[in-house]
C-alpha cells in the first residue's frame, strides 16, 4: 500500500545516523553525576554534547540546559521567568479554611507583573501563560493579520514598566508563518535593555532558519528533538547569561540548577546528531514543492482557501515569511476528521493542526486569529512535508485530494 507521511510538523522520522548514535549510548550506563570513572565517562559525553548545541546556537555551553521536550522548555522558559520574580503564590494566612482539603490561597502578586506574546502560539506557550494570568499576571495577546503576521507597533505600544516577559513563536507550527525575529528584538531592546526578557519557540524553525542567537538576539529560546528528525522525549531552552530561572522541576542539581532529573544520554546524543544532519539547503527544494502544490490546488479546487503567508501575485513562485515545508488550506462545508479519514484510506498522513490538541472539537484557535470565516474553519488540513517527500508524492495527493473531495460533498450533500 501507498504510504506517504506529510505530517512532519507534528514529528519527523528518526534519521538513520541518529537511531545509530542512540544504540551506541546504550554502554554509557553509568549517571553523570558520579564521582566514578563510569559517571565521569558519562558526563563527559553529555558535556561534549552540550558545546556542540552551543556551537550550532552560536552560544556558549553553560547557556544550554537539556529538557524533556519542547512543552518543558517553553514551559522552564515562561514560568521561571515568572517564578523568579514572583514566586509561587503560598497559603494566605489572613484566609481562614480549605478548600477540598486544600490550603487558601492568595493568588494576587505583590507587585502586578506584565506578560506579552501572541495569540497564534503553540498551547505548550498558551497554556502555562494562562495559568499565570489566573493567579494576577497581566497578559496581552497581541493580534496578528491574515496571514498570521505580528504588529510591531501594537507590540511596541503593549510594553510597560512592569513587562518582564515577551514569548513570540518563531515560525508558525499550522499556518508557518516565520515572524520577523530580529525586528521584534529591536523592538524589545530599545523599549529597555534590561527586562522584559524575550523567549522564542524555535521548535518548528530549527530545520530550516537561522538559529544564530546573536542574529536573532534572544534572551531564551526553545528547541526539540521530534522536529529535526531526532528522537522524541528531548527538548533545549538556551538561557542567555544574566537570564535568571526558577527551576520547575525541583530535585537534583542537574543542568546547573535548572531542571532535575538525571540525564538522558540516549536521546541527548540522538539530539545532536540530528542537529549535524540539518542541511538549510533542503528548504530550497521543499519550498519549490510547497508553492507547486499550493499553485496546483487552487486550479483543482478554486473553492479551497489557502492559510498563512501567500503571493499577491498570480504566480505563488515565490512566498516569502513561510516555512519551506508547510501547506495549510480549508476545504469549505467539509470537516478536518472526515477528511483526514479519507485521506488516510488512501496512504496519506496529514494533520488539522497542532497535534497537541489534534482531539479538540474546537476550531484551531490559530485559524480563528487570522479571521478565517466559519465556513473554512472546520475543513482545515495541514501537509507539512520532510526530507523523504518527492513531487511524485505530491502529484499524488494532488491526483487524490480532488476526488476525495467531490466523493464527500456528493456523498453528504443534502
């Protein structure tokens, strides 16, 4: 049977060269922390890992702490940022009771800090963001336009004295919209050079953009391994020097205090070999594939709606401000699941949106942002593609999607 995956947003297959490394990381049995020649060996090895993520950063080793994904850094990012200011919330003494067995608690901050970031991010941004509002902080979720671009002047505008936190996604895990970072930076700098920090979700960047921090000029910046064809279950916040956290994970003194838990050097050097594999040259040919397909399905299906950054122009030649290997379009009066459903009977793997919330009957909160009408809200599909697709496999979802479409509406017209 025909197989052909194009959800590589959600996770890309684990390179040859990197399940290689993992197995060989078997013999390090012994814990980094040690004092014994086995613990020596290890540590030795996840050091040696740690500069070679600090090179490919263009950082320094002791900026580069190893988590457990992505979620975890953005979160280790957003709350200890948070926490280190202000700490959190303790059982308040003047209120007397419990609730479900629980101690009170005051929630309300001594001082009201701020928090910006936009209203396209990944939920593993959102939602700790969240949390932090529901216990004082202040947040604005800026607003972006129909292509899922962030308003410098709204973001300048939002920044107050009490910001301590600005977190905006490099590139856009369902529509791919690539922010300009560096601008945003600017921005950020010459309101204070000090606070607020500026963290980045770099997770769906770090295949194909520049992830030179001194470029970019980032204080915090997130990374993982299921993206970049490594393992699943590691992840890399970079802390730029100065930067001070509050560890989330509280335990050992591992990863210099921020995030307990012995260290895993199987996919820890799976990480790395992944990051050595990265050629930004495959951008090239995937975003030739890209604009073809996205050319191809507007004449095939007129009614379909492109989402995230498009040409003007007639010609979809040349996109810019989108990642090389994402197509994300709605298909009117049709829903994501049925489709998808479809889709698969045929070999296709594609995706709806962010695979972390691929079970929620909500319309994607990203699609919602950008104005998209309810009329393509529902029909939502993302091909997002890696190193192993072709244009044959294009032509072929090319030659497929059509007459899944026609079947559906013929078969569901009322």
């Amino acid at each position: 049977m025909v197989k052909i995956y194009l959800d590589n947003a959600a996770s890309t297959p684990i390179d040859k060269k990197v399940a290689i490394e993992m197995a060989q990381t078997v013999k390090l049995y012994g814990n980094p922390s040690s004092y014994n020649d086995c613990g020596r060996e290890a540590r030795e090895y996840a050091e040696k890992a740690r500069l070679k993520v600090a090179r490919f950063l263009a950082a320094h080793s002791d900026e580069v702490v190893f988590t457990s994904s992505g979620t975890e850094a953005n979160n280790l990012a957003i709350q200890g940022i948070a926490r280190n200011l202000q700490p959190t919330p303790v059982p308040d003494p003047a209120k007397a009771g419990t609730v479900r067995g629980t101690a009170t608690y005051n929630l309300q901050p001594k001082t009201k800090f701020h928090i910006v970031t936009t209203r396209i991010e990944h939920p593993s941004v959102l939602e700790p963001i969240r949390q932090l509002e529901r216990e004082g902080f202040d947040v604005t979720y800026l607003s972006v336009d129909k292509a899922g671009f962030v308003n410098l002047d709204e973001l300048k505008n939002s920044l107050r004295p009490t910001t301590i936190l600005v977190s905006v996604m490099y590139a856009n895990n369902e529509i791919g919209t690539i922010q300009p970072i560096a601008k945003i930076s600017k921005v950020i700098r010459d309101f204070c050079n000090g606070l607020p920090a500026f963290h980045v979700d770099a997770c769906q960047a770090t295949e194909y953009l520049d992830m030179n921090i001194n470029h970019l000029d980032v204080d915090l910046l997130t990374l993982n391994g299921s993206k970049i064809y490594g393992p699943k279950g590691v992840g890399v916040l970079y802390v730029r020097r100065g930067i001070n956290l509050y560890p989330i994970l509280l335990g050992g003194e591992q990863e210099a205090g921020l995030r307990a838990g012995t260290e895993n050097l199987m996919v820890i050097g799976g990480l790395v070999v992944a990051l050595d594999s990265i050629d930004k040259k495959e951008g090239e040919r995937l975003s030739k594939l890209r604009d073809y397909f996205l050319e191809k399905i507007k004449i095939l299906l007129p009614d379909v709606k492109i989402n995230g950054p498009v040409n003007d122009r007639h010609s979809m030649s040349v996109i810019h401000g989108r990642l090389p290997n994402n197509m994300n379009i709605s298909v009117p009066d049709l829903t994501s699941e049925v489709l998808l459903l479809e889709l698969d009977k045929y070999g296709i793997c594609a995706g709806s949106g962010s695979a972390c919330t691929s079970h929620s009957v909500e319309p994607s909160h990203v699609l919602k942002a950008i104005g998209l009408g309810k009329k393509y809200l529902d029909g939502a599909l993302r091909f997002s593609m890696g190193r192993q697709t072709t244009k044959k496999e294009i032509d072929y979802v090319l030659k497929v999607l059509p007459k899944i479409v026609e079947d559906l509406k013929r078969r569901y017209k009322k």
